[in-house]
C-alpha cells in the first residue's frame, strides 16, 4: 500500500548536511526529529496517522509543511565568528522542505570545537543550544551532553546509506543509457 500523495519522507530524506564533517552535529541537534516524517498538511498527517492505527504498524511523528511552528532565523548569529556556523546553514534542502528543517534545528549553532561552544555559551552568554562537530552539545539550560555510543555512530552512519543508495541509483540510470546509446 502506498501512503497518500502528501508524504515527502522522513526527514533524512528530505535534507542532508552539506559536509561529511556536519554529519554528527547535524544528527545530534535533530535528534529525535531526524526520523520525523514531512508531510504536506495536517491532513495528510491525520490520514497517516489513521492508517498506522488500522493498521497496528506503531507510531511516528509528523512534520506538516503548512501548519509546523518554527522560529525565524536570528540573523545576528550568523556573525559570531569563523568557529561557530548556524546548523540551518550547514543543511542542504529543497526550498518547500525548509520549514521542516527550521523545525528540527531552530538556531542551534554549530561550534568547531567543545571549547569553542563553552566560550559561547558560559562567557559570551550566548542563551543557544551549541553542538560540536563532535557531537557534544550544550543546551540553552547550560547542560552538557557527550560521548559516543553504538546508537550515535548508527544515526550518523544513515546519511552515509543515503548517498550511497543516490549513488547506485544514478550508476543504474547511467547503465541504461549507455545500454540504449549500443
């Protein structure tokens, strides 16, 4: 059964980081987001929503393009310096996805170093969620979170499955042509 015209995909369908490097924060700041599915309308959402009930196949988060809240972009965090880049900027997407990636990443920066994000957030008092390209963040609150599990290197590893997956459907594409020009 295929689902209604409206669905776009999970989130990691829909976007990708624009560097190999971004992956990890990228994953990170989306966090439970990242499996998320972009639909069109709440409608969609509802009718998704519906047949996973019939159909006692569990549940999902939706993200509908019409309806989701997402805070603009501040602007002035885009010039805090060379070592810290807005996640927004450091994500790839079509136009029409954007709101959903706003959704899932707000104004997290994105800190080249856990020092780098430490000075932002304890002694520039930046009020941000800041990730490394690591992975460690701190968030608004001033928690901090880090490490490495089998789970994060998992997350990380499904931008790597996309590409590859592009890659083998455009080597087919490539195929068949060359088969056709013989």
């Amino acid at each position: 059964h295929r689902g209604p015209q409206g669905v776009k995909g999970r989130l990691t369908d829909v976007c990708k980081p624009v560097q190999r490097r971004f992956q990890k924060a990228v994953t990170v700041t989306m966090g439970k987001n990242m499996d998320g599915i972009v639909v069109d309308n709440k409608r969609t959402a509802m009718e998704c929503i519906q047949y996973m009930r019939e159909q006692r196949i569990g549940t999902s988060m939706f993200i509908p393009l019409d309806s989701i809240q997402h805070k603009p972009v501040n602007e002035r965090l885009r010039s805090l310096g060379p070592r810290y880049r807005l996640c927004i900027d450091v994500i790839t997407c079509e136009p029409e996805m954007q709101p959903a990636v706003s959704y899932a990443v707000a104004n997290t920066v994105v800190c080249d170093s856990l020092d780098a994000a430490r000075e932002l957030c304890f002694q520039r008092d930046e009020n941000v969620k800041a990730v490394t390209l690591s992975g460690a963040m701190i968030s608004k609150a001033g928690t901090m979170t880090g490490g490495n599990t089998a789970k994060d290197r998992e997350q990380v590893s499904r931008w790597d499955e996309r590409e590859f997956a592009d890659l083998k459907l455009r080597r087919d594409e490539l195929q068949r042509e060359l088969a056709d020009l013989h």
